[in-house]
C-alpha cells in the first residue's frame, strides 16, 4: 500500500507539474501527459493529488533521477510498470505501462501537444486516455465517480464508437458506457454497428490496485 497523500491544491499540482515537465525537458526524455492530468488539460476536472506522466520503459530511471535532482523524493515501488516521486502533497508516477493500449512508443507518437498551464507539452490521446481508465478498472478497484466527471466534461471531444470499440474485452467499460447513455452523456451505439479498432487491442496482463486520484 502507498503512503497515504491528503488531496492537494490545483496550484500546487499546477506547480509540480511545471517542474516535472521541466526536468524531463532538461534530461532530454520523451513524455505525456496521462490520466486525469491529460483530461484536466482539455478541460475536465482538476486531479486531486496525482500526476500520471507516460514515458518509455528505458528512460524511467533517467527520469526519476530527474525528478530527484530537482528535489522530489523518488520510490521504486515493486509492480513493474511505474516509478514514483513525491513533490510535497503531489503524487507523480512515471508510467510505461498503461493497460488496454501498446506500446508506449506509440502512445507517444499518438499525443497531441497542447499548451497545460501556458506551457506547450505533448498529452495523450484523449480516446488512449479512456481505454487505458477503463481497462484498468477491475473488481477490486472500480471508481466510476472520476471517469465520469471526465466524461461528462469532455463528450464532444471524444470519439465514443472507438472507445467502445477498443474496450469490447472489459465488461466493466462495457457497463461504465451503458451507464453514460443511460445518463444521457453519449449517445448509443448504432445498433448492430462494430466501428474497427484503431491499434490492435491489448488484454490485460497483470493486475492494477490503483489508489489514485483518477489515473
């Protein structure tokens, strides 16, 4: 289990992450933005006290080293597919491994760059964004609350047949969209439709206990 982190506030969060992005800009390592930071970028709710960077697997410990350098307290939790550092009140994890999508490289090259907090820096894809929240939902760590302010904030910016499409493997992204049309947020699928997937689906494989503020 992580040390608890009480909620931050959004300058706080808005400050740790200019200083990550810094940091890594000045190692020279490729990022996005992730998660709930990648929603808030667009418009959605602010996290509360995460920030999920992507990078590639063989640049993580570079980076970590960053962001210590610069004085965050760095961990190298035992999962395998993250590293953290503790800015203060504010969470940062560095992760390579993001469930439902493939490689990290391509998710790079799929994020847009769009200016967070005045400054430019690339953001992921905002469908890779909810295929990778929903497929990392499981029984035993199943938040609809987060996803769902995201949703509701940025239903025009998302392409929801390709959501459905590339998370047809989880029934709890199958249940969390059925819930959006009920509540009027999307619209249904058109009936007998199966829109293609963009990138080839990837299963689950490993399981996520995520305690975080909507990544």
């Amino acid at each position: 289990m992580g040390r608890y982190q009480p909620p931050a506030e959004t300058e706080q969060i808005a400050a740790t992450l200019k200083r990550v992005a810094a940091a890594l800009r000045g190692a020279e390592i490729p990022f996005a933005l992730a998660g709930s930071v990648a929603c808030w970028a667009r418009g959605g709710p602010a996290p509360s006290n995460d920030l999920d960077f992507a990078v590639r697997e063989q640049d993580a410990g570079r980076a970590l080293e960053a962001l210590e350098a610069a004085g965050m307290r760095g961990e190298r939790p035992p999962e395998g597919w993250l590293l953290k550092a503790y800015d203060g009140d504010v969470m940062v994890d560095l992760i390579w491994d993001l469930e439902g999508l493939g490689d990290v490289e391509e998710v790079l090259a799929h994020a847009e760059e769009l200016p967070v907090e005045s400054v430019p820096m690339l953001v992921m894809d905002i469908e890779d964004v909810f295929v990778s929240r929903l497929c990392a939902m499981t029984e035993h760590h199943l938040d609809f609350a987060n996803p769902l302010a995201a949703a509701r904030a940025l239903r025009e910016q998302v392409d929801w047949d390709e959501v459905r499409a590339r998370t047809q493997c989880s029934p709890y992204a199958i249940g969390f969209l059925a819930m959006l049309e009920a509540l009027g947020i999307i619209p249904p699928a058109p009936a007998g439709s199966s829109p293609p997937r963009r990138r080839a689906e990837q299963p689950s494989h490993h399981a996520r206990v995520r305690v975080v503020g909507g990544a």
